[in-house]
C-alpha cells in the first residue's frame, strides 16, 4: 500500500479512539490516556497511549509503536492489512490497488488475497444459508426456533439460517465464484481424503447438512465460522449424530481464540463495565432476547485463557451462568478459575427455568403479554449489579462475589452457589464452608460446598 496513503490514515487516524475499541483507557493528563496493558499481564495499567503524537508505548514490557503497530499485533495482520483496517474505522476511503505488472498483482493476490476470499466465502455461505431456512425443506427447522421463542428479529440478528440435507447443493452454488483452493481452506467443505494438514484434498461435499446454522463473526462482525445444531439424533443409518457440529480450525477461526456475540456485545460491555458469560450459541441468544445485550457464549468449548483475555480487554466484572447439570458445573468451576487467576470480580447465578425460559418470557413480552418473572428477576438483577460501583458483591437474588476466593479454593469447588428458585435467583452463600472439599456426586449449585451431611 502506498506510503503516502499510510501517512494520510496515521495523521487523521484518532489513535486514542482506535485503542479504545480494543480496551479501556482513562485520561490521566492534557494528552495521556493509560489502561491495562494488552501484551502482558498486570494489575496496574502501565500502557500509556499519547494523542499529540500518536504511538503508545507500555513500561511494564516496553512494548510501543504507532496506531498501524498496535492494530497489527492486536490483530495478527500484515502492514497493508492494518492501514486498510485503521482507514476503515477512522472512515477513509480506500483508494483502488494498482500493480506495477501481473506477476505483482498475482503474488499479492497469493499472500493477501486468501484471507479476504475466506471472508467473503463465509459471508456467501451465511446468505446461501438465511435463503434456505425460508425454503420449504426448512420447516422443522423454523418450528424449532419458533419452540424456543426465537423471533423473526432475532433471527435475523444473528442470520440464523439453515444447511439442507444435500451434500452438492452448497458446491454447486459457489464454485463458479470462488477458486478451489478457497473452498478447500473455508472449512465449509468436506472430503473423505484429507492432507496433513486436515484440509480436504478429494472431492468436496457439504460439512454442514440438515442443521441450523448459527454465524460466528470476529469482533469486527464479520462471519468467520458456524456452528450447526442437528434436528435429528440418528442418521439414516441409526448412527448417533452430534447434537452440534462446529466449523474446524482455518486461516480465520481459531475456536479458542472467539467468544461468541462478541461484535453485538462489546459497546455494552463497556457502558455496564460487566459481562455475562454462557455456555452456547442459544444460551446466548436467549439472554440476548430478554434485552441483556452484553452476554457471551464460550461456544460449547473449553473456556481458554486467550478468551480470558479477550473479555479483559472490555470489563474485568462477570457474572457466568453455565447448565445447573454436572457438565455445567464441571465448566464453570474451570472458568471461575482462569477469570479469578485474571483478577476478575466473578459472579455466578442459575434460573430455575434454565436460559430458555428468558426466551419465552422475552416473547411474551414482545407479543405484549405479561413479562416472564425470571427474564425480570435477571434484567433488574443486572440492572442493579450495572449501577454498583467496582468492588461490591452483588445483593439479594442475583449472584455472589468470588472476589477472595483463590484459584485453588475455585478449582475445589470452594465458592458460595447459587440456588434455582422458582420466578427468579436465590443466593446460597452460607453453604460455603471453605474446610470442606466439594463433593461432586451431590446436585450441582446446590449445597455443593459444605459437609457431606449438610
């Protein structure tokens, strides 16, 4: 990319305003903004960003540069990659590419030009999908949603759609606009022959058949990944089919590294200095319906510390509510623990109707009905946990505090639970006994921590 383009997007770049969509920063002079350094760990901010002469620089790790340096490491892009990135969210126009010969223009179209066709491949596939959760095939597929109280918006939110059961139809309908190589590496696709490096190397079928198909996008809200939810539980030859099946590891996706809702979630985040974190994809977007817009899901994964330090670059306050079943409590327990090892103010709570129940209720109040209680007992809990300043735990029937609690005594199961109750949240806290170890044959959140005999 021409240098004088680059210097045009670093003088009218806002370097404060680019920094601030990746963490939180407080003014600390006529032109010094600091926050927590996102290149190390540390308690104390020592990362200082100067909006006079826009570089930043770190004197915990010494890390500094310029807007184009932070945007780069932040994001793993190339120098061209991060001015067309900084020049995009200060709004300026991008100017047309011009090579000097074909052989230039091929070479960049190599090294560059992969990524971007993987983007827009996915955004295609996304499109195919939302068409096809409106075709008649699709049927069952919209009578599920319409069971868990999915609305028309809300699919439409979050482009939920739907891959049929066919294995070419996908194929078909884009290869006459992606090359080969593009659909091998999208992660769309799959073939009973593979490389090394798990990539199809025979004929390619659809990976995603007879699913509901929910977009994971990048912070920026681009679609990188799916994840897809089968509307069976056998094949049509008996065999067990997985209740989800997820996109694999590609050039854009790495599954550790993503917290889903992330791109709808972050402005939240930051006006409520917390987040709610969940299990999956409708987890998510049933707390999404009830009008809790900063909720995230983990996607059915494990819980990483990449992600840990994703979310901590927005809020160190979460409140996480995983299934009050064993899976869920095993989860969460793994959590809590890198959140607090973070210093995270960490909460947790559970509803007696589980997170589908937010849905109906959200439905019902849409509709015009009367507001489910849980969906209230949830939404003024949070309400009242956004208005409390930093280092307070949360009151009544919303959650507990984890602060104090170390990594060992989370790992063990040593934290104060939280009791469904029926139309909203009761606290447990005196069953937290930290002498005892937790057993966890007994009923998850429930009287989890205190003597075998309580």
């Amino acid at each position: 990319m021409a240098d004088d383009f680059a210097q045009l997007v670093k003088q009218q770049a806002d370097i404060v305003r680019i920094v601030g969509d990746y963490l939180k920063l407080r003014k600390t002079g006529a032109q010094n903004y600091t926050g927590l350094c996102p290149f190390h760990k540390e308690k104390t901010g020592s990362f200082s960003v100067n909006a006079t002469h826009g570089y930043y620089y770190c004197f915990g790790c010494h890390e500094k540069g310029d807007v184009f340096n932070f945007v780069m490491k932040m994001e793993g892009l190339s120098f061209p990659e991060a001015v067309r990135a900084v020049a995009t969210k200060a709004g300026i126009a991008l100017p047309k590419r011009e090579f000097n010969t074909p052989e230039e223009a091929r070479e960049y179209g190599e090294q560059a030009g992969l990524r971007r066709q993987l983007i827009d491949a996915h955004e295609a596939a996304t499109l195919y999908f939302e068409a096809q959760l409106k075709a008649p095939e699709a049927a069952r597929a919209r009578e599920y949603l319409t069971g868990r109280a999915v609305s028309a918006e809300t699919i439409k939110t979050f482009r939920i759609g739907y891959a049929p059961d066919d294995f070419n139809a996908m194929r078909d309908a884009m290869k006459s606009h992606f090359a080969e190589e593009v659909l091998r590496a999208s992660g769309l696709f799959s073939s009973k022959e593979k490389s090394d490096d798990g990539l199809p190397t025979g004929d390619l079928y659809a990976r995603f058949r007879k699913r509901i198909t929910f977009p994971i996008a990048n912070e920026a809200g681009r679609v990188i990944a799916f994840t897809a939810r089968a509307l069976e539980t056998t094949d049509e030859k008996g065999r067990e089919v997985a209740k989800y099946l997820n996109s694999p590891e590609t050039l854009l996706y790495t599954k550790g590294n993503v917290l889903f809702n992330l791109d709808k979630a972050k402005s939240e985040m930051r006006k409520s200095d917390f987040a709610v974190l969940v299990e999956g994809q409708m987890d998510c977007i049933s707390v999404f319906m009830a009008g809790i817009r900063n909720v995230l899901a983990i996607s059915g994964t494990a819980f990483t510390e990449t992600q840990v330090r994703l979310l901590g670059r927005f809020t160190k306050r979460v409140i996480v509510n995983f299934d009050p079943d064993t899976a869920g409590a095993t989860a969460a327990e793994k959590s809590i623990a890198l959140l607090t090892e973070e210093d995270f103010d960490v909460k947790l709570v559970t509803l007696e109707d589980g997170l589908e129940g937010l849905a109906h209720d959200a439905a019902g109040e849409a509709a015009g009905g009367v507001v489910g209680a849980g969906a209230t007992a949830l939404r003024t809990g949070l309400e009242d946990e956004a208005a409390r300043g930093h280092g307070t735990a949360v009151r009544g029937s919303l959650g507990v505090d984890l602060r104090g609690q170390g990594r060992s005594q989370v790992i063990q199961g040593q934290f104060p639970l939280v009791e469904p109750v029926e139309h909203g949240l009761k606290i447990q806290a005196d069953h937290f006994q930290p002498d005892y170890q937790c057993d966890r044959h007994r009923r998850p959140y429930q009287n989890r921590c205190g003597p075998p005999d309580a």
